[in-house]
C-alpha cells in the first residue's frame, strides 16, 4: 500500500512512496530531499493520483 508523499517545494501531496514513483509518475529517487513522507490527504489532480 502507498502512502502519500509531499513534495516540499510546491508544497502539493501525491500518492506514492518516497524513493519510487508517484501515481502520476514523478520519480522520488532523482530527488529524495525534495520529498517527505506524509499523512495528509492527496492534492495532486493529475491521473494517477487522484482518479
């Protein structure tokens, strides 16, 4: 089961794991300090993430 991820620049939260990729395909390795594991609930609109 995934968790969701934000990502700390934009501030937008995204359904995935921090080091693999979200649900709408952002990779979480090529940046791991750009991302932080969290329990809030998904922002990103994109397919993947919230459909």
């Amino acid at each position: 089961m995934t968790m969701p991820v934000k990502h700390i620049a934009t501030g937008e939260i995204h359904q995935g794991l921090k080091g693999g990729t979200t649900g709408c395909g952002f990779d979480t390795t090529e940046r791991p300090s750009h991302w932080t594991n969290t329990s809030k609930p998904i922002t990103c609109s994109k397919n993947g993430c919230k459909n």
